[in-house]
C-alpha cells in the first residue's frame, strides 16, 4: 500500500510546496511551511445543473432583509444590520474586545430567537461570567464549548439558533482533513463548511478570527474573500477607545467605521466621535491641527499633533502612529523643497489623537502643518480646521465630500476653513479660506 502523499504549505499566505525550505517563496517569510497530507479528490462529474445565463435586466432586484444587532455603532458598519445567512468575520489583536463585542451581539439578538454561543478558547463558566459583568446573562444565549466542526453543526441543527456565533475559527477543526487545528488546510475547510452552513439555513453567523503580528487576520487570505464581511478590530488596550473598521462588505459600504468606549460593563458606544477625540486637545499648543477624516459616510474630527527637535544622536528619527510612515516622508520632502522648511536635522513624532488610523490624502494639509507649527513653535489657530491632498509639486489638491467636512466642523465650533481652492467655490461658508500651494497655507496657518 502506497504511503499517503503530503505537501508543505505556508500558515502564513497558503502558498504548496512539494518539500520543505526554511522560507516560503511565495510571501518571503521564514519557517511558515508545515507538512499536511494530501486530501483525495475524486474525480467530480460534469455539473448537470438547471441553472440558466439570462439578462442581467430580467434579475429580481429586491434590497436584502436586515436583522439589526441593537449596537448602533455595529450596525452603521454591517450597513444597517446583519443580513440573514450572511457570514461575518471578526478580526483583532488578542485581548482587543472581540468576545465582548460578540457576546454583546448575541445578547442583543436573544429577543429575535436564541443565539448559540460556541467557545473554543474558554470554558463555559469563563463565558458565564463575563456575561454577567456585561449584564448579558439571558437563558436564550446558548453555550457550547466546543471545537470539533461536526459536533457544532449537530448541535447548531438541533437548536435552530436565531444567529451563530464561533470563537474563534482558528481552534475549530474537521475530521476530514488530518492537519491540526489552526493550519491553512483546516481554516479553509471550517471556513467553506460553515459558511454553506449559514447559507442553507439563513443564519447569520460571526466567525472570530486571530490576527498576526502585522495586524492580518490569521490564516490563508482566502479566508477573507469567502465570507461576506470581513471586520477589523482596532485600537490600543492601554485606550479606552476602539474602532471597528469595514474592509469588505457585500452588502454594505467598506471603510465605515464604529467607535467604542471599553468600560467596565462592557464596549458602550460613542455616537459622536468627534467631541471625543477633540475632548482633552490642549490650548495653544504647536504642533496641533484638527482634520476632518470621511471615514464610510460620515466625517469625523481627530487631532493631529506633531513634535519635532534636534536630533540627539545623528541619525534623525522618523516615528508616525495613526498615519502612514510613506506619507509622513513624502510630506517631508514636500515642505523642505516647496516651502522652505528643512527637517532633515530633525527627529519627528507623529500622533493620531485617539488611537484613529487615518488613511486617506485628505489629511495631508493638516499633518504638513502640525510638522510646520511645531518647527517653528508657532500655534495654529484652535478654530481652524485644514483638509487638503498634497501634491509633489507643493499644490493642495481637491478633497471629496468638502461640503461634509466643513459642515461638521462648524457644528463642533469651528469657524476657519483651510480648504482647497478648487473646493471652496463649492462651499457656501463665510469662514472658508481658499488655499493653492503648501506655502500659503502655511503662511495663512502659522501668520
């Protein structure tokens, strides 16, 4: 009898090898490649379905039910709420909130119909009493610790929950397939059977999933075209705050955040984040620009606070959290060559007030003259709000929805508008000052 056949496959990317290297040449990491056998396939027939092509004018176009979650800031990210037989995959640094906010869910959901709870990572009585601390406790949410995918299915047929919950995917494992539990090879199957699962039964079901130490969710990154939603958890433990983000969502907007404040009752939401993140801004202070970010739909204002000093030991240091490190550089480059201010002497420190990643240009003014106030210890005005794409050749470019930013920075007390000229035409406000080039909005800003 011939010895079972086995292959090496990355944990990291889900690149195959057939033997083993200590590096895998598909994503470049070292010592990912594990050793999992060969699944026999049989050879499959030709599909006989009744499926038909037709015109995409003759599909029923109905918008799809939504069961709303009860959380608010949740529900803006799903688009409105949870849509029946969904899959929803919920990924975060570890001890981040992820089973909070889950347990949160399902006990929001207990007045639709019971809920099944299924723990792979902490006995039932752990779950027990973190749901009494969050005031979760309902004999509607079911409990399961388990971990075999066979088992939660049989015991998900026999309760009919109204939603599913699995925490998490990676210590859930089949019987079909012999690797351990948390290889690509088991993630990927879990993953497929749950998800036909959800599908046929219309239940929907949140998958939580751990992350890596780049802040990926774990596993093969088709795990995340699979399922319909894949949701981040952001946010540092030593904040009280923390940001859910929408990367994808098939039956909402992506890049739509909620914000969450961490309390001892558990994850209460924050229905207006920009009071927030401006609640503790000191008076005066270089260095400091407020910024409108357009996060999903909605605007939210966040601090940008800059330091900069003489380096110390040569080598000027370049440190940015909350925005990109390529950004700040570029940023850099463009205030030394197109306004006259030099930092390369200098060690910089960039800080996102409220532990908010910003990813879009439309910051780009603000952050260039927080680095612009604090080199030349010159406040910027506290009523004064900057938004602006920042160009290679110094110019401040157009921003989308300006109208937005601008309207929610006046509800919030500001009355000064640094904005693009091509936007200002557009924007009926009497605090409204165009700006063309870096330069003038940097002699405007620091006077």
């Amino acid at each position: 009898m011939a010895a079972p056949r086995t292959r090496f496959v990355c944990q990291s990317c889900g690149a195959q090898a057939p033997k083993w290297s200590g590096r895998c040449a598909g994503c470049m990491e070292w010592n990912t490649l594990v050793e999992e056998p060969v699944t026999p396939h049989r050879g499959a027939a030709l599909a006989t379905g009744s499926a038909r092509p037709e015109p995409v004018t003759a599909v029923a176009a109905h918008p799809e039910p939504r069961l709303p979650t009860g959380i608010g800031e949740l529900d803006r990210v799903l688009g409105g709420g949870v849509v029946p037989g969904s899959v929803v995959l919920v990924g975060g640094d570890p001890g981040i909130g992820k089973s909070t906010l889950m347990l949160q869910v399902g006990h929001r959901l207990c007045p639709r119909g019971p809920v099944l709870y299924v723990s792979g990572e902490e006995a039932p009585h752990q779950v027990r009493m973190r749901a009494e601390r969050l005031g979760a406790a309902d004999e509607r949410l079911l409990l399961l610790a388990e971990t075999h995918l066979e088992d939660i299915l049989a015991r998900a047929d026999e309760a009919r929950p109204r939603a599913l919950v699995v925490d998490s995917i990676q210590t859930t494992y089949t019987s079909r397939i012999e690797s351990a539990p948390g290889s690509v090879g088991q993630i990927r199957e879990v993953a497929a059977r749950l998800i036909t699962f959800a599908k046929a039964r219309g239940i929907p079901t949140f998958l939580v999933g751990h992350v890596t130490k780049e802040g990926a969710i774990a596993g093969p990154r088709v795990l995340e075209h699979m399922v319909d939603t894949v949701l981040y958890f952001e946010g540092d433990r030593g904040h009280a705050y923390r940001v859910v983000r929408a990367v994808k969502n098939r039956f909402g907007p992506t890049n739509e955040i909620g914000v969450f404040e961490m309390k001892a009752e558990g994850l209460a939401e924050v229905r207006n984040p920009s009071a927030l993140f401006l609640a503790e801004r000191p008076e005066g202070a270089t260095g400091s620009v407020v910024v409108a970010a357009v996060t999903g739909t909605r605007p939210i204002l966040v601090e940008i606070q800059a330091l900069v000093s003489p380096a110390s030991y040569g080598t000027a240091r370049r440190t940015a959290i909350g925005v990109e490190s390529g950004r700040l550089g570029l940023l850099l480059a463009v205030l030394d060559k197109r306004a006259g201010i030099c930092l390369a002497a200098e060690d910089v420190f960039v800080n996102v007030v409220g532990g908010i990643r910003l990813e879009e240009p439309g910051v780009d003014l603000g952050l260039a003259l927080a680095l612009a106030s604090s080199h030349r210890e010159a406040a910027v005005d506290p009523a004064t709000l900057a938004l602006g794409e920042v160009g290679l050749a110094g110019e401040v470019r157009a921003v989308q929805q300006a109208e937005a930013r601008v309207a929610e920075a006046a509800k919030m007390g500001f009355t000064r508008f640094l904005v693009p000229a091509a936007n200002a035409a557009k924007l009926d406000h009497p605090g409204v000052v165009p700006v063309r080039a870096l330069r003038q909005a940097v002699d405007l800003a620091l006077g």
